[in-house]
C-alpha cells in the first residue's frame, strides 16, 4: 500500500457521488464502482464529478481515477473500499469484501436489520485484513489481533439504533 490511499467507493448514488468527489478533491486517487452502468454512465464520459459543498468544504470538478461497472478493475488498486449502498445490502456487499482480504469501510446504519449487523462484525472479526466499522462510536479501525467492545451513545437514539449499536458492542478489533 502506498503512503496515500486510493479509495474505491461502491454505489454511486448521491452518498456514494458525493463521497468520491470529497475524496478526489482532496487529493485521494479515486474508484467510483456502480453495478448498473446506466447509473455512471454520465459521470464516466466526464471522467469526474461536479460537487459543491457548503461552509468551506471542497467544491469544484472532482477527476476520478476510474468509473466502472466491472467489480475486479474496481477493486484492482483499492487499499481501502467504502460501501455507500443502501444499508439493506450493507452486510452483503461488506461480507463479500472483508472475505476476499479488502479493507473495508462500512457507514451507520451497520445494517438493516440485528441479524445483518451481527454477520457484519462477525466476518470482520474473523478476517484476514483489516475491516473498518463506521458507526455511532465513530470510525474504528479493525485489525487482526486484540478485541475491543464499542458502544457509542443512545440518548438520541430510536430504538432501531439502540439495536444495532448491541450488535457493534458484541466486539471489534483493534490493533
């Protein structure tokens, strides 16, 4: 891995758009992947995305390295994936990847439901990379070795966030 990574995000809805152009505008080489080609077609003639941000955050036209539908050239020279799916396909989309050795980033909601959640920071558990868990306590970083147990607030939370924060406190790892 080089000393800056290089970012493949799957799904290119607006969250998955907008999360490669912050990318790109800072300076991160960047992998935008969709499984529908109609769904990045107009972003793949442009070579890049248009995004504005509001309060100083990047603006302007974003190159991305690549914009494909084809999963193995989108994953050819990931170090690191974020899965910007709808969250009923989380666990199955970050799964598949944390089970093939790719580093992953999974955004809250973990997942759509206990069940998804608990197969999520199971399989990261037993990987033979590195997993990432982004949820209520933040982005923590899970590597092999040492367990830690998360647990983020729930004062703001519905009861459907109170659920899956269990799941995420069943254990993480950490170096």
């Amino acid at each position: 891995m080089s000393t800056t990574p290089t970012y493949t995000v799957i799904g290119a809805g607006h969250g998955g758009k907008a999360m490669a152009a912050h990318l790109a505008l800072m300076g991160f080489r960047v992998t935008l992947f969709n499984r529908t080609p109609d769904r990045v077609a107009a972003v793949k003639a442009r070579r890049g995305i248009d995004l504005e941000s509001y309060g100083g955050g990047p603006n302007g036209f974003a190159r991305l390295a690549t914009v494909t539908s084809d999963m193995t050239q989108a994953l050819a020279e990931a170090d690191l994936v974020m899965v910007v799916v709808p969250s009923s396909a989380h666990a199955e989309v970050g799964c598949a990847l944390l089970e093939a050795g790719i580093d992953v980033l999974v955004e809250k909601p973990i997942a759509a439901d206990l069940p998804s959640a608990r197969r999520l920071v199971e399989t990261a558990q037993r990987g033979v990379q590195r997993g990432i868990l982004a949820q209520r306590a933040g982005i923590v970083p899970l590597k092999r070795g040492n367990l830690l147990g998360v647990q983020g607030p729930a004062e703001d939370a519905g009861a459907g966030d109170v659920a899956l924060e269990a799941a995420l406190a069943v254990a993480v790892r950490t170096d």
